[in-house]
C-alpha cells in the first residue's frame, strides 16, 4: 500500500492552503507599510537614570548615548530617554509620533512640552497602564521648532516588574504614520482587548463542554491554552491590578512558562495515540523554570548582576515547547482521519509559527512577531474546528430526525440481513437433522426387516407368511416414513385433525376400527411446528406399532389437555413391542419436547401415552 494516500493528499493540501493564507493574508495584515512613510531621521539617543520624575531630576541627570533597542530590569526607579531630530522648517500640519515604548508608566515631553501621559509616575501610585498603550500622537506645529527638536521619555518602573524597553520613536507625517500604522495601532490596542475576550469566552466553553461532556483530554487543554492566554493579556491592561509587583511578576512568568507546555499538552491529546509520561514531565518542567526565575530575580536584586533574564527563561520553555510539538504533530500525521485535516492543518501553522519567532530573535531579524496577534485566530478556529467535528447542536430538528431516520434504516438492514443469515442457518441445520433422522430410521427399520428376510431366503426358510408379514411391516415403515416428511401444521390442533384424516383409512384397511375421543375442549399446548411434528411422529409409530403387534380389533386416540393416548384392545405387550429402536426412538422424540412416553397396560388395553410439555395453553391454562 502507498503510503501517500489520496486522503493523506488531501491532509497535506489543506495545510499548504493555510500556510499560504498565513504567510500572504495575515501576517502581512498585521505588517506596517513602514516603505510608504518617510521618517525623519533621529540624530541621537541616549538614556539617563533619574532621582525622580520631577524636571529638576531630568534636568540634573547625567546621559549616556545608546543603541536602541535597550532594556531596563528589573529595579525600581525613574528613567529618562532623550532623542534629537532636525527639522529645516517647521510643518504647517506638525508632525506625527509613535513612541514604541513598554513601561509601566511614562510621559513624553517635546521642547519641554508635555504631549502625553500614561499612568502615574510617583513611585506610591505606579501602575501598569504604559505597557498596554500604543497610540499615533499628533504633535502641533506650536511645538516644534526649526533645527533641533528634543523628544524626551520620561518613564517609571516597579520592584519586581518586567522589563522596560526602550525603542527608536517613529516621527513623521501623521497622516501617512496613521495610513501605514493606523491598523498596527489598533492591534495593540482595541484587538489586545478583542484577543482577551476570544481566550476568555473559548475558555469558558471548552470547559463546560468538558465538564457536562465525558472529560475528554482535549477540551481541558484547549480550555487552559485559552485561559492562560486571556489571563496573560488580561494582566497587560490591567494597570490596577491587587497585587504586588512581586506577585505579578511571578505570576506573569507562570504563564508564560506554561503556554509552550500547554500547546503540547493540547497537541498530544488531539488524536488517539498518547506520549507516555509526557504529563509527569510537563509537570516537573513548569515548577522547574520558574524555580530558576526566581531564583534569577533573587540572584539580581541582592548582586545587582543578571544570572539569567526572564526573557531567556521564556525563550528556553518556548523552543522546548516547539520542537515538542512539531515532534507529536508530525508523528501523528499517519493516524489522522478526514474530519481531523483542517485541525492539522491550523496545529501546523502554529509550530510553524512558533519557530518563526524562534528564528527571528536567535537572529535578529527585521521581522513582525506576529505570534501574538495570530494566536487568537488560531485558538478560535481549533475551537470552531473541534465543534464542527464533534457537536451537532446546530443541526435542526428536522436535520437531527433525518440523521436518526437514516441511522435507524441502517441498523435495520443490518438486522434483516442478520435474521436472514440466522434464519437460512436454521433452516440448513433442521435439513441436516430431517437427513440424519431418515438415514437412521431407514436403517433401524426398513434396513433391519429387509436384511432378516434376505438371510432367511438365502437359508431356505423364508416361509410365505413370514415373509408377507414382513413387507408389510416395510410398507408401514416406509408409510411412516413418507407422512413424517409431509407438513403437519402450525399448531397441534391442526396436526391431530390432519392425523385423524389419515389414520382413518389405514386403520380401516388394518382390520381395526377406530375410536377418536377428544376430551381437551380445544385447549392444548401452545407448542412450536418442530415440536409439533415431533408429537405427530410418535403417535404414527404409536399406531404402526398397534397394527403390527395387537390381537384387538379396536384402536382409540384419547386427546386430553396435558395427554394423548393410544390405546388398542389387545392382549398383551409380549413381542417386539417390549423393546427396540421404534420405542426408543418414541421415548428420545417425547423428552426433545419436554415431555414423555410411557407404554403400559391398563386393564384389558395396551396404552401408548404421550405426556405433553408443561406450558401456558390457548386460553392460559397451566397444564401439569
């Protein structure tokens, strides 16, 4: 068999359709034009540490020129970045402003204006709020000046908090900053609240689908993937947030640490195959990489010295967490059915994605990071993709009825052909017995009798008499053998009134008259056909026997409820009615229906007895 099955084709097509609307619609959606603007040209920067947020502080700090972009961990404290440009004249529509910076808290100052602030910058009062902005200032013309403008960042920090980083400023015309980046500015703004509410509300309704379902694996991780990713969103605008900045740090670098894992938690539980202790070992990864976080930030604040950032600690976990899984996804890639393609398709655009980002900071390349503007979608269309292949709670009424109908015809001719198979089988293995029993009964019977009087003609004994008795008793046998093969009817009142028709005449033609006393009423066993037959065969061989053996001239059929009897006036039992294959074969047929044979004198008559099973009878009787 080829390993390159048409559905695996199709697996393979559906993922380079998704990388192409990845890498042609998205991300470049998420891309400024930043070629459409021109800049202008910053002559210099520098950053100062400053005693407070006060402008004699600025104003006696001491600058040191560096290259942005640069990062400030993880002290407490005030800061200041300085940036020149040159203007030959001054714009009558003013300038444009992007000032690319991550802080908690910050205010931007031109010529000693204040043009902006985010947060407060007293250290008692520092928030958070400057981390999650991201605007176009306009500045006036009023504002700028011919020759050298001075562009000043005034930013705080907490104890405990991430990193500040401090980027080249974007300066230009506003309309053509707002063109190039209008779409960029809302992504990190409006869409950070957007992507919150995405991972909250898949979030929410992967674990209730979990918790009312049969806690499959799958929605729990994809429940937490979510979760941890709003959550981590949501601490970024969260500026007020109750805790301390140790705390939320601490907090911050958990979920962090845990997103990579978390994708390979999801990852392996999507599919059938598992990776054997993988749990254990992401259970002992996330404590551990947070343990050296810790102790790192311990490590800083007493040395002053950085053992190992945070961001080198995320990048760890994260190229662990990629190369996991695209180690898991592509293993699984022989198992995945046709309704799994389109998941696959979207986990692979993840691990691609991931080791984009990788790749971009080993290498410092000029590269939008797009992971985080991507994930969002990604994490709603596994949702969407897991709905689609799992519940069916959109399906009308009438769409749910023509599926059960459909479902429900289907069963039903697995059952008819089922029933049919059992039937034929029935019908082969009662053909089979019908066989067995006529070679037997040939044999014992016809077999014997005509063996007895080849060997007596052969010995010179076969007298007349003797031997028209025993044609006779062939002809009877063979009789016997002909009716027993006929259909006797369904129930065993129409078997009785089919034999009473029968044995009338050969009675006759026996010499013997015959009595038919029904004493039952019409109430008699309910019994099945084959059953039936059996009862029919003992009383035929029941009469056989009678007209061969009794010295009477009177033969009665007694049908009573639990009973039938056949009763001949001769004088005894002596003969070959005491013994042989005929009354052996009444007894084996008589206990196969669960009932009996008996065969006894009563008086001046010979008895054949024929007990009937004990069941329930036409009207409901009990019959013992």
């Amino acid at each position: 068999m080829r390993w390159m099955t048409p559905d695996r084709w199709r697996s393979l097509g559906i993922a380079a359709l998704v990388q192409a609307v990845m890498w042609f619609l998205v991300i470049p959606l998420f891309d400024a034009d930043v070629a459409s603007v021109e800049f202008n040209e910053l002559t210099s920067a520098k950053l100062a540490r400053l005693d407070g947020p006060s402008d004699t502080a600025l104003a006696q700090a001491a600058f040191d020129t560096i290259e942005p972009p640069q990062r400030i961990c993880c002290d407490s404290g005030h800061y200041a970045a300085r940036f020149t440009f040159d203007l030959e004249d001054v714009p009558t529509n003013g300038r444009g402003l992007i000032h690319e910076l991550v802080a908690d808290s910050f205010a931007i100052r031109l010529n000693g204006v204040l043009l902006d602030q985010i947060g407060a910058l007293e250290t008692s009062s520092i928030g958070t709020e400057g981390r999650s902005h991201r605007a176009l200032i306009r500045i006036p013309a009023s504002s700028l000046k011919q020759g050298e403008n001075e562009l000043v960042l005034v930013f705080a920090a907490k104890e405990g908090t991430l990193a500040s980083v401090v980027s080249y400023p974007l300066i230009g015309d506003a309309d053509a900053l707002q063109r190039a980046f209008g779409h960029r500015l809302f992504l990190l703004n409006e869409y950070k609240f957007i992507s919150m509410t995405i991972g909250y509300l898949v979030a929410l309704l992967a674990f209730i689908a979990w918790f009312r379902g049969d806690r499959q694996p799958y929605l729990f991780w994809l429940g937490s993937l979510a979760a941890l990713w709003g959550f981590g969103l949501h601490q970024q605008v969260w500026g007020t947030l109750p805790l301390p900045a140790d705390w939320r740090a601490l907090i911050m670098g958990i979920v962090y640490i845990s997103l990579p894992l978390v994708w390979v938690m999801l990852i392996d539980s999507w599919g059938k195959r598992r990776v054997r202790y993988l749990g254990r070992i992401v259970a002992v990864l996330i404590p551990a990489f947070t343990l050296v976080s810790i102790a790192s930030y311990l490590y800083q604040l007493e040395n002053g010295e950085v053992m190992i950032s945070a961001e080198i600690v995320v990048f760890i976990i994260t190229a662990i967490g990629a190369l996991g899984l695209t180690g898991i996804l592509l293993s699984k890639l022989p198992e995945i059915e046709r309704v799994m393609h389109w998941e696959f398709a979207i986990f692979l655009a993840m691990a691609v994605l991931i080791l984009r980002e990788l790749l971009i900071r080993i290498f410092g390349l000029d590269m939008l990071l797009a992971l985080d503007y991507v994930l969002p979608v990604l994490i709603a269309a596994l949702a969407a993709g897991f709905l689609s292949r799992n519940i069916r709670l959109f399906r009308s009424s009438a769409q749910i009825n023509q599926l059960l109908q459909e479902q429900l015809d289907v069963r039903t001719a697995e059952l008819a052909v089922a029933h049919d198979r059992e039937k034929d089988l029935l019908r082969e293995q009662a053909h089979q017995d019908e066989r067995q029993r006529i070679l037997r009964d040939m044999h014992d019977g016809l077999g014997s009798s005509l063996m007895s009087m080849m060997l007596a003609a052969r010995r010179g004994r076969a007298e007349p008499e003797k031997v028209a008795s025993g044609l006779q008793g062939v002809i009877d046998e063979m009789r016997l053998l002909i009716d027993s093969m006929d259909t006797v009817g369904e129930s065993l009142n129409s078997a009785l009134t089919l034999m009473r028709e029968r044995a009338r005449e050969r009675i006759a033609a026996g010499g013997f008259a015959l009595a038919w006393e029904d004493r039952s009423g019409g109430d008699l066993p309910e019994m099945a056909p084959r059953s039936v037959l059996q009862v029919f065969r003992i009383l035929q061989e029941a009469m056989t026997n009678a007209l061969k053996h009794s010295d009477g001239n009177l033969i009665t059929v007694r049908v009573e409820s639990g009973a039938i009897s056949v009763i001949d006036n001769g004088s005894c039992l002596d003969g070959p009615r005491d013994g042989g294959r005929g009354l052996e074969n009444m007894h084996g047929r008589a206990q196969a229906i669960g009932g009996g044979f008996d065969l006894f004198r009563q008086g001046e008559n010979t008895v054949a007895r024929i007990e009937l099973p004990v069941t329930t009878g036409s009207h409901g009787t009990r019959h013992d």
